[in-house]
C-alpha cells in the first residue's frame, strides 16, 4: 500500500485536533494518550507506520537550526 505525504498530514492533523500527540523514537512510533485511539486510527498507524516515521523523521529535521546557526553557538 502506498501512502501520500498528504494523507499522513491529514491523519495526524487530525489527531492533533483531537489531542492526540504521536512521535517517533528510532523505528517506533509513540502515541499519547494512546487510550484516544480508535481502532480505524489504530489500524491506520498500523498499516502506515513507516510512512508515518518517515513523515515525522523528515519534519523533525526540517525544525533543526540550519548549519550557519549552529555554527554560530
């Protein structure tokens, strides 16, 4: 199955709005409070996860300080 960027960003935009925070840790997924979970969104980070990870892998780095910045400190 193939996912498209966009509609990981609508899925976990909508978790957002439901309060629910998910993030990665190394090839594993975190979700917070994972008892707000329906089964359907369950399923989906299922079916999805290494589209998710790569997602959020991706925006993590895209939030890091460019290499001037850094250099700077």
């Amino acid at each position: 199955m193939t996912t498209s960027l966009s509609n990981v960003t609508v899925f976990l935009d909508a978790l957002r709005a439901d309060c629910v925070s998910v993030w990665p840790d190394g090839d594993k997924l975190h979700v917070w409070p994972a008892s707000r979970l329906t089964s359907e969104q369950l399923e989906y980070l299922r079916a999805n996860k290494a589209a998710v990870l790569a997602y959020l892998h991706r925006r993590n780095a895209d939030l890091l300080p460019p290499d001037e910045v850094c250099r700077a400190w």
